[in-house]
C-alpha cells in the first residue's frame, strides 16, 4: 500500500467509523481499518434468523478467519458496542469446527479457496458470510468487499441473504455497489 | 365622551358610533388573527423542516455510514419537490461537508464551513436548520437545510383580505347606521320638536307622538306625562294668581267700604252738637265699622301667618264648650243684627281638648259667621256640639246659598269665596275657612263642608280630637259677667296722650282707679308710688322703653303679682315672645277691643 491511498482510506474511515474521537488515530487507518468498521456496521442492517441468535443473552460474535489485521480492528472497535442489543465480541477462527455461536463470519483473502466450504457450514447456522475476493458472492457469501478508486466499496448478494436465512435493509442496498437479486 | 363632544346631530354621532365600533372590531380582531397566524407558520415551518431534516438524515445515514458520498448526493436531490428548500448539505461526524444540494435556479450557496449544534434559526428570509443525523445511537454525521422564510407574503394577503373586509363592513355599517337612524333617533327628533314648540306656542297640550315601545317609548310617555304635570302647575300658578288679584281687590274694596259711613258718622257729630241721640246713633255706627276693619285687619295678620306658617298655638287642656260659648259671644252681635235665631246643643258632661282656647272660638266663630252671612234675615242657624267615641264634633247648619259639590274642597283654599255677588259689606275677605281649616289640623282634626247642591244650605263639621284627662284648672278662663272685680288701681303708660287719655277714661269709666303716664320713667315712677293691680304699658315710649319698665317693675315690692299687659302695634309672635319674656303676662295689639280690657280688668 502507497502513502497516497493510506490517505485517502484514513479520511474515510474517519468520517463514518470513529467520528472526532478517533480522529487521534486516523493517521494509522487502512484498509483493514475501514473492513473492519464496515463489518461492524453491516450488522445494524441486517435481520437475524432466530437460530443464529441462540442462545439468548449472548454476546453478538464476529468470527474471523484469515486476516489478522482486521481481527485486530474489530478488537479495537469492540469495546462498548453492541448489536440487536447484545454485546459486541470478536473470535478468531481457524477451522469450522469453532463456528458455534458465531453470527457473522468474515472470510479473509487467505482463506477464500475453502469459502464454499465455509459457505455450506455457515448457512446450516444462519451464520452471515461477508468476503473479499473477486468471486466472492458467486462462492456464496452474502456481501463481499471490493476495492475500487481506493475506496472500499461493497457487494450484496441476496441470494445468499435468504439461503443463510438473512434479510438486509433496502438503505444498506442504496450504497451497495452491486446487488445480486433473490434466484427466481 | 368621546362622541358627546363631537358636533353634529345625533343622527351622525349614531352613524360614527357604528363605524368606529366596526372599524375597531375588525382591526383588533385582524392583528390577533396576523400575530396568531405569523407565530403558527413560524412554528409550523420550523416544524416541517424539522421533519424534512429528520427524513433526510434517516434517508442519508447508509450513505454516511458507508461514506458514500454520490449516494448522500441522491439522497439530497430529493429536496427538489421543496422549491422553497434552497440548499441542503450534509456533513460527516468529523465536521467535513460530505455531500450538498442546491435548488435550481438559486445563485450559489456559500454553505457553513462546520455545522452547528442541533436547532433552527431565522436570517433574514430564510429559515437555517442543523439535525444530527443518529443511527444505532451513533452520530453519523449533521444535515444542513436553508429554506425560504417569508412571513411578509402571508401578512400582504391579510391585509388585503382585511382592507375588503373593513370596506365590506364599513358598507354594511352605513347602512344600518341608516336604520338605527329611523329606530332611534326619530323619537327623540320627534320629543325634542315638540318640546320646542311647547316653548314657543307656551302650549302644553301638546304630546309627543309614541313611536316605539322601548326605552325611548318610555321617555315618550314620561316626556308627556311631565307635559301634562307642567300644564297643569300652570294652570294651578294661573289660578292662585287670579285668586291674588281678586284678593287684593277685594281687599281694598273691603277697606274703604267702612270709611264712608265713618265720614257721614264724623259729619253728624259735628252737625249734631248736643243732640244725645244723633250721636249716640252716629257713635254706634262708627262702632261697627271699626270693628269691621279691626275684624279685617286681624285677618289679614292671620293670612301672614298662614302663609309664612308661623300660625302658632297656645295649648291647654280646655272644656271646648268654653270655646264654643266665647264663639257665640263673639257672633251674637251680628246675629242680632240680622234677625237670625241660633240653637245651641252642648252636652253636659264636659268635653275636654288639648287646644288653644282663643283659635278654637274663632274657629267656631268664624263658621256661625259663615252660616249667618250666606243665609238670609231671620233664617235659623243651629250649631251642635256632641260626643262621638273618642272625638267631639261640631256641626254648623244652615239654610243658606249651599254650596255645590265642586265648591265642597275648594271652600277651604285661600281667597276663595262662594257668591261673589254678594253684598261686599258682608263678604269678608275669604280666608276665614282657609284659616279654620288650618287651625283645625294643628288641633289633629278635621274639618267638613256637606251640601246638598246650591240653595239647599250647608252643614261644616268639625272634628276634634279628645284630650285624654280633664280639662286644667278654670285660672285662665276668661269671665263673661263683665264687671266682676271692681275698684282695681291700674296704670297706663303710652306716649301717645290721645290714646293713653282715652284709655284712661274708658277704665276709669268702669269704676277703676286710673293713672295715666306719658313715657318710660314716668310710668316707673308712677308704678313705684302707686303700686297698680294692672299695667297697660306701651312698649316703644321715650326715655325707657316698655321691656325694661317691664322688667324693672318685676323688681319692686309689691308689684311681682301685678298683671303687666303689652299695647303695641306689633302683634307677630316674636315680639309677643319678647314681651313674655320681659315679664309681660299679656300682650295686645293696638287698636285694642274694650272686650279684651273689661276681660283683664275681669280676671286680673
């Protein structure tokens, strides 16, 4: 990553993430950064099936896989924040065995040759699959992130949302990039 | 106040009325209406651009959350429906402007650098309004909206409104200002005509005519019944007046009547020299008609004292037959003169009254003399007097003129006479019943005149009533033997010689003992010498004046039970009060009737 593009991403992720109180940090925003703000945002606009949310009182759990870089972000963000009224936690997953009590996967780059795979075990339990690579949503995950212009953009397939058991609000669609309607 | 001192007649201070109250209402009213109407658009403008803002940000908070700015911009572009939105813009969380929008046809915005805190505020014409922009308790960011803000378009329609309202109004004023003219105002043209022409034409048979039944009705109605109630004082001061005239004329008449025959009477003692019988004849009619002017000039005194209402009493507790027979004494003379019989009914038992002795016989006397004078010669008079329950009563009847009814009350008003035809030597001056029924009410009673038409005689009846305890001890009543106590000494004091010489002989003739003094301190000295049983004193004498020989003769021996009598020309109540009060038992009134000396010279 070149210093102009550091930039740039470093203002995005100051204007929609951290507001002023984490304009201290902006300077070591990056990609990662704003992935990670996104994934935390995503999870505002977007209905849960009832199986994903058991048990009840649970924390709300982002697991992620492959990119450590965001994981620490998310670590980051986490503190004091919560989704659909439970508390926001974020876990580190190495293999499918671990995806109990996960809501939302995020499935690094390193990771995408097994995201079908990945893709088949989340969607028994309603977990939500967010990528980043090319192919993502044709692999079955529900959004995927795409870099564009320097910016971080994103695709929505829902498709996927409804095979997973999800339903994404119409006003996260409306800055969608790209939007995959339901198969039929 | 306001409209009393504006000029014009009533009919346009009735038209200014009605349009100053119109106008008024209308203004007030309009500016309540504006100020309510100015402060609700305000709020509600506020109010909906509040809304507005709050639409957007919802609307907006993806594109601000993903930080997709194109997205923010269509977001914005919905404004376009709002012509009177001139710019919008929204700002990140960070205070960066983030996306702006502008309506078409606005010259360009300069847009606030940072945004504000949350609020709506007015700049000039236009109306600023910051909203946070809130999701998932996060601040995303601020929307920013700038809208027209023009009051003065709205208060410009009102008041053209208001401007044909008031003209629309102002019509519809005038023209029952109109109306109220012919409802109002023309009853009271209609009072104030006829008022002016009672004044001109001193008419006052003259109505106003009633037009309508309210309250100016009622002043109608009220304005003629003070009409009909002037008309009558009027005629009432009309009347009296004549009554006065006649009454003067009358009086002098009555006045000079006696003067003739005292002319021939002088004349005939002066032809007459020794002849006894012709001036024994002449002496007795100049008698008669002395006593006839004394008669009227006692009158009229009581006619000052009727209408100044200083007609006083001296009570006590009389048998009223005393008062009935001092009456006939009084009357008999002129009886006789006309052959005229009266019966006398009195009851035994006395009838005590509380009243004053002297009035009461004139009283009575003044009705014989009545019944006498309107009766013809020889015609019967009876006067009764009875019991009945706790009052005494008196009739008087005659056969005489009567009288008919409408003379029944009026008898008894001033100056009024029945026959003016009659014989003005006996006619009177026609106070005599004013006078008795005057005294009559200060004794508590009543009295009555009773006919059964003219020529059918008249029955006056006099009712008095009782006193409750018997009538005083008889000290006072006055003895009509005459000469009961004879030999008395008796002192008069007078600076006119003539009368006090006179005076003098008439006593002295009554077989008294007489001294005559012709000024104060002779009269003193006389006194102090000769010690009187009787003093007829003078009051305004030369050197000492009666008062103070009064009281000066108080102070010597043997003279405290002496009968001080007061002669003078003055007979109002305060000098007899003053006389009382030097120490005068009685007073008298010059010329001086020989009956009331023989009555002191009886008693005393």
């Amino acid at each position: 990553m070149n210093a102009s593009r550091r930039a740039v991403l470093a203002l995005i992720a100051t204007a929609t993430a951290f507001g002023g109180r984490a304009f201290a940090q902006a300077l070591e925003v990056t990609e990662s950064t704003v992935k990670a703000a996104f994934l935390y945002k995503f999870a505002g606009y977007i209905d849960w099936p009832d199986v994903a949310l058991e048990p009840a009182g649970g924390a709300f759990v982002i697991g992620v896989m492959g990119n450590d870089e965001v994981l620490a972000e998310l670590g980051r963000i986490q503190p004091g924040r919560s989704v659909a009224g439970r508390a926001l936690a974020v876990r580190k997953v190495r293999d499918l065995d671990s995806l109990a009590g996960v809501q939302m996967l995020f499935v690094g780059r390193p990771e995408s040759a097994r995201l079908p795979v990945v893709v088949r075990a989340a969607q028994r339990q309603g977990i939500l699959v967010v990528s980043e690579t090319e192919r993502g949503l044709e692999a079955g995950s529900v959004i995927n992130f795409v870099v564009l212009d320097n910016r971080v953009g994103f695709d929505v397939s829902l498709d996927s949302a409804e095979r997973s058991g999800h339903r994404v609000s119409s006003r996260m669609l409306a800055v969608a990039r790209r939007v995959v309607p339901k198969a039929g | 106040m306001l409209i009393a001192n504006i000029g014009g007649s009533v009919r346009r201070k009735v038209m200014l009325l009605v349009l100053i109250t119109t106008v008024s209402a209308l203004l007030l009213s309009a500016t309540g209406l504006v100020v309510y109407d100015l402060r609700a658009y305000e709020r509600q403008w506020t109010n909906d651009l509040n809304t507005q803002a709050e639409v957007l940000a919802r609307a907006s908070a993806p594109a601000l959350s993903f930080g997709d700015s194109k997205a923010a911009a269509n977001d914005l572009r919905v404004m376009r429906v709002r012509p009177r939105v001139l710019a919008a813009a929204l700002y990140t969380s960070a205070g960066q402007r983030f996306a702006t929008y502008t309506q078409d046809g606005v010259p360009t915005v300069s847009f606030p650098e940072a945004p504000e805190a949350d609020g709506a505020r007015i700049e000039g014409d236009q109306l600023v309004i910051f909203r946070r922009v809130v999701e998932n308790g996060e601040v995303l960011g601020t929307v920013y909206l700038r809208a027209l803000y023009q009051p003065w378009d709205r208060l410009r329609d009102y008041l053209t409104i208001l401007g044909v309202v008031m003209i629309a109004s102002l019509a519809i004023a005038a023209f029952f200002s109109g109306w109220l003219q012919t409802a109002i105002t023309a009853p009271i043209l209609e009072v104030s005509r006829v008022a002016r022409e009672v004044i001109t034409q001193d008419d006052y048979s003259l109505r106003a005519r009633k037009i309508s039944d309210d309250e100016i009705g009622e002043l109608v109605d009220s304005f003629n019944a003070m009409l009909a109630e002037a008309g009558r004082r009027a005629d009432a001061l009309r009347e009296a007046d004549r009554r006065k005239d006649e009454f003067l004329a009358t009086l002098a008449h009555e006045l000079r009547n006696p003067l003739a025959p005292l002319r021939n009477a002088l004349e005939i003692l002066r032809l007459a020299g020794t002849n006894a019988a012709m001036s024994e004849k002449a002496r007795q009619m100049m008698e008669r008609q002395l006593n006839q002017m004394v008669r009227l000039v006692d009158d009229l005194l009581d006619v000052s004292r009727i209408t100044t209402g200083k007609l006083g009493l001296r009570k006590a507790v009389i048998e009223l037959q005393a008062a009935v027979r001092d009456a006939i004494e009084t009357v008999r003379p002129f009886l006789e003169a006309r052959h005229q019989v009266l019966s006398v009914d009195l009851p035994v038992d006395p009838l005590p009254v509380d009243g004053d002795r002297t009035r009461l016989a004139q009283v009575f006397a003044n009705l014989i003399h009545n019944a006498a004078k309107y009766s013809a010669a020889e015609a019967p008079i009876a006067f009764s007097l009875a019991r009945e329950g706790d009052e005494a009563v008196v009739r008087v009847r005659d056969r005489g003129i009567g009288l008919d009814a409408a003379s029944l009350t009026s008898i008894f008003d001033m100056f009024v006479q029945v026959d003016k035809s009659l014989e003005r030597a006996q006619s009177g001056l026609g106070v005599g019943l004013t006078l008795a029924k005057r005294l009559v009410s200060l004794h508590g009673g009543s009295i009555e005149a009773r006919s059964e038409g003219t020529g059918k005689g008249s029955e006056f009846v006099v009712r008095l009533p009782l006193a409750e305890r018997p009538a005083d001890g008889d000290a006072e009543s006055p003895r009509h033997d005459g000469r009961g106590a004879r030999g008395r000494r008796v002192l008069i004091a007078d600076d006119n010689a003539d009368f006090a010489n006179s005076l003098g002989s008439l006593i002295a003739g009554s077989g008294h003992d007489v001294r005559v003094a012709y000024d104060g301190a002779e009269a003193l000295a006389a006194a102090s010498r000769f010690r009187p049983d009787i003093a007829f004193l003078d009051i305004g004498m030369p050197r000492v004046h009666g008062y103070e020989v009064a009281r000066q003769m108080r102070e010597l021996p043997g003279l405290s039970s002496c009968v001080l009598v007061a002669v003078t020309g003055w007979g109002q109540e305060d000098d007899r009060r003053r006389a009382q009060d030097a120490g005068f038992d009685r007073h008298l009134v010059k010329p001086v009737d020989p009956k009331e000396i023989e009555t002191i010279l009886g008693s005393g």
